[in-house]
C-alpha cells in the first residue's frame, strides 16, 4: 500500500525528510546490525573451535546458520 501525496507532503513536513530515504536508513540500519551479528557469532563459534571447546561439525552448522539466517533477512528486506 503506498502512501497518497498529502501522506507524502506531511511526512517530510514533520521529519524533514522523504519516506524513501527513512526506509532505507532503517534497512540499512537492519542490515548492518545483522551483519555485526554474524560476525560476532562467527567469531565466537572460530574462538571455540581454536581452544577445543567446540568440534569442527558445530563450527560449520553455526556457519550454515549464521549465512542462511543472513540470506533469509537480505531476502525479505531487499525485495
């Protein structure tokens, strides 16, 4: 559903902004904070690998979901 030109007009008249680019700050916003995400639990997942504490089978199923959960995400947001 998209928003009628008076929806539009008050909208950057109470934020200053046009709608397009608040969608795609929050998106971005999203995005990025996933990818830290990822890369926080990658590392974690590498950390526990190196010391011992997790077997290298875990180590690739945290890594299958960590990329499926990411292509699941990009999908749903970039479309």
């Amino acid at each position: 559903m998209s928003m009628t030109d008076a929806q539009i007009s008050a909208f950057q008249n109470a934020s200053g902004v046009a709608p397009q680019s608040s969608s795609t700050l929050w998106l971005s916003l999203v995005l990025v904070l996933a990818l830290l995400w990822c890369a926080w639990v990658m590392w974690t997942a590498y950390r526990g690998w190196a010391t011992g504490s997790v077997r290298f089978g875990a180590l690739g199923g945290s890594t299958a979901r960590v990329l499926l959960t990411l292509l699941v995400l990009m999908f749903f947001t970039l479309s």
